[in-house]
C-alpha cells in the first residue's frame, strides 16, 4: 500500500489547491517543498512580492493623487528599498502562515526538502541535511512552477544585472534601468520604476508589446509610461550586456549603446523540471522545462498530473489553483466541470489593465461584427473624487444577439472591475441587463452602465438608418 494517495511536487498555488481538494475528499496527501518556498514562487518571488511592492510605490510616491494636489506631491521624497521592502516581507509572512495553517488543518503532511522520481509511483525525498527517504503515492501532482530563463551570453550578478526575481534583493532604487523584454513581468516593473523615478528604457525585440491586449489600451500604458520618461526600444535585439564599475552598458545589435545602473532580463520563464528525473516515472518536458497534459491535466503517465506555470500558458495564479482543483478531483473520481474558457487576465502595470474575452482585432479576424461601448474614468463622479482621469472601459457587444464579446479595462480597480463583465458574459448576459441594472453611486462599476448605453445608442442609430 502506498504511503499517500496523493502527493504533491510544489507549494504553489496549483499544488495547494490540489492538496486540499484531495484532502476535502478523505485521501491521505502529504506536499513537498523547500522550506523556504512554502507558497511557491507566487509567494516569494513573484505574484504577491512584485504586487505588494506596488502597492508600495503607489502610497509613498502618491502618484494616483497628483492629478488631485499637483505634480510635486509625494508622501516620501527619498524613497528607500528598505521603504519597498518592509510591507513586501510582513505580506510575504503572513501569506506563508496562512497556506501553513490551512495544509496543517486539512490534515496534508508538509515536507520539506526537494523531490524526484525514482519510478512513477515513488519520489526520493532529500530533507535540508542530505537524508533521503523514499515516499509512495498512489497518484502525483508536479506544482513545481518556473525560475526566470536566463540567456547563457549574459552574466546575471543579482545586483547590476538581475532577473525578476533578484529585484527584490536590489540594494537601492536604480537611478536608471534598462529592462529587456516587454511581456507582462518586464512592463509591471517597468511603470513601478518609473513611478519611482528611474529613468527606464525597455528593449523589445518585437514590434510591439502586450499583443494580447486590446491595441488602444496598449497605446494609453504606452502614453501613461512616456509621461513618466519611459523609452522604448522596439525591434531591437540585445547583443551584449556589458558591466562596469559605475553600471552597466547595454549594447544592441543596431550598434546602439544603453548606459544604465541596473539590467532586468525579462525574457520568459523556465519550467522548473530538471531536477525531478521525470524519465524514471516515464515523463519528457520541452526545451522549456514545460510539461504536456491533457483537459484533465493528465500527463502521458495516467496517474501523474501537472499544473500550474510548469504546463504552460495560461501561468497565472489564479488558473492554476482551478487546474490544482481539477486534477485532484479528477484523479479520485469526483465530479468536475471544465474550466471555463471565460479566464480574466489581470496586468498590474501603473494603471492595471484587466480584460476577459476577444480583443477589436480578433474579431474583426474572425470576420464577427461588434459594436464598441466606452466609458472613461473622467465622465464617472467615482473617477474625479479619486484622481483618475485616465481610465476608460470598453464593451464590445454583438448586434445580432446584443451579448458581451469582449470587455477590456485600464485604470484604477481594472482586475477588480473586470469581474462584473465576466459574470455577465459567463451567464450568457446581454448588454442590455448592463443598461437596466442599477449601480451604486459613485463608484467605478457605474461605467458598465455608461458604456453599455453608449453600446446600445450606436446599434439605436444602425437600426433607425436600416428600417
């Protein structure tokens, strides 16, 4: 008889999810991690750390208030990494706490150390001292999650030249900073420096960022950062990073030359898969470290499962603790609906952008007519008394059934916002409840209302043409 019914590879919101699901149902399930790394990467490095620390930038440089009391106002003027850093590590703690107390009280067996296979049914345990022990298991999640990939032409320091998860290490705020890629990571560190006043230039060896965003949103960030002296380098590829006493210079293959304090890689992550010896359980993973699974998050071996960022797209924290849940209740038999297509997607650049649905550009591909509704921040009483006049929402609705195709966010509150019209589209909603519902006054969920009449106006103005 195996030693656990369930054991889980990883900490990460995946594994934890999965963990407890198994356990809600009566199986014996023990975790392995470091302990250091309770939580996962989401914890320590990554979700919580980067969001709290711009929780952080907001408050002490009081940028979301300027447009209230002027350009000059900042709550600290010499803002320290120590300043950034206290509420990141008092959040950090608390959060292991919690995920502590909630394996502790579902009965999970938490042990610490690091695992790999030695064949599909068993793991070798290595604590922190260099034992290993040998633990059973009737079915196997791996939650190990990824580690930032780093190009092998560069030589990371941690200091002058760093990776996301070294940024929380920094000894001061740089007073200038090359980030290179500008993906999701690259551009939320990128507005949180620059609010800080760092002098950034992103290098982006595609023509564009974001390309999973609505292409108006993408164009504010970009006005928003530029504002805050942002330079982008778009279609440029990095030859040589090179450091130097006073810094770092950054060489393009155009020949262009990037004095900086400090380089940020943000050029994707790595699947943290290479120490698990995944061929004694009969497992492959890709160049990437990355994992295939089917829609029950099965990998090639039927009673081993993967999720979570080790998988692959979509790698957010909150996809994979519905994918943890999933494959536990999968794997002992219990009923489970597919995850529903309807995922939000919350970027915490400054402002967030949040979207759930097709973008103008995938439906106009796709040959589907829409009808765009707009909202802006500056026409709600919710958006002046807070300082926002920026943000706008935007509804795409479909003329022939008047349902939601789309629905896109920047602004104050845009993850939060955003979750009004995925209800809506996830019930199968038209833009018309939106224009009979009534909203708080003022608050910013009032712009699902505004730009749901200004939707329904333009399809009025379409039909008194055609009739």
């Amino acid at each position: 008889m195996p030693d656990f019914d369930m054991l889980v590879l990883g900490s990460g919101p995946g594994g934890q999810k999965a963990a407890i699901a198994a356990a809600k149902l009566g199986r014996r399930v023990a975790v392995v991690d470091r302990p250091d790394m309770v939580g996962g990467v989401s914890i320590h490095t990554g979700t919580i750390p980067s969001k709290t620390l711009r929780e952080a930038v907001l408050y002490l440089t009081g940028l979301t208030q300027r447009d209230l009391y002027g350009q000059s106002y900042r709550l600290k003027e010499d803002i320290t990494v120590a300043d950034l850093i206290a509420r990141t590590q008092h959040v950090v703690g608390r959060e292991v706490d919690v995920i502590r107390s909630q394996l502790s009280r579902n009965h999970v067996a938490l042990f610490a150390g690091t695992g790999r296979f030695t064949d599909p049914h068993t793991v070798a345990l290595r604590d922190v001292g260099g034992q290993e022990r040998l633990i059973g298991a009737e079915h196997i999640v791996i939650a190990t999650g990824t580690r930032p990939a780093r190009p092998d032409s560069v030589e990371f320091d941690g200091r002058t030249i760093m990776d996301s998860d070294n940024v929380l290490a920094l000894e001061r705020v740089p007073r200038s900073m090359v980030i290179v890629g500008a993906g999701v990571i690259g551009m939320e560190y990128a507005s949180m420096f620059a609010a800080l006043g760092s002098k950034v230039t992103v290098v982006e060896k595609r023509a564009g960022m974001l390309d999973m965003c609505d292409v108006e949103v993408v164009e504010s960030l970009k006005y928003h950062l530029r504002d805050l002296a942002v330079t982008f380098r778009f279609g440029e590829t990095v030859a040589a990073v090179e450091r130097h006493p006073r810094g770092a210079l950054t060489v393009l293959e155009s020949g262009k030359k990037i004095p900086a304090d400090a380089v940020m890689y943000s050029a994707g992550r790595q699947g943290l898969t290479d120490g698990l010896a995944l061929d004694k359980a009969g497992l492959t993973a890709d160049a990437r470290g990355r994992i295939a699974v089917d829609e029950h998050y099965r990998t090639q071996v039927p009673h081993i499962y993967a999720v979570g960022d080790v998988i692959g797209y979509p790698a957010l924290a909150a996809t994979s603790m519905e994918q943890g849940r999933a494959a536990a209740y999968h794997a002992f038999g219990e009923p489970v609906a597919r995850m529903h297509n309807l995922q939000p997607i919350g970027i915490y650049t400054i402002p967030e952008i949040s979207f759930v649905g097709r973008t103008e550009d995938q439906l106009t591909e796709d040959r589907v007519p829409f009808e765009v509704g707009v909202s802006r921040y500056r026409e709600l009483a919710r958006g002046q008394i807070i300082g926002d006049s920026h943000g706008v929402l935007k509804l795409l609705v479909s003329p022939e059934d008047r349902t939601l195709l789309g629905v896109h966010c920047f602004g104050t509150g845009a993850t939060e916002l955003i979750h009004i019209g995925q209800s809506v589209m996830g019930c199968g909603g038209t833009v018309d409840y939106l224009v009979d519902a009534v909203f708080n006054y003022p608050t910013l969920a009032e712009s699902y209302k505004v730009a749901a009449l200004d939707a329904t106006n333009k399809l009025r103005q379409i039909d008194r043409i055609t009739d």
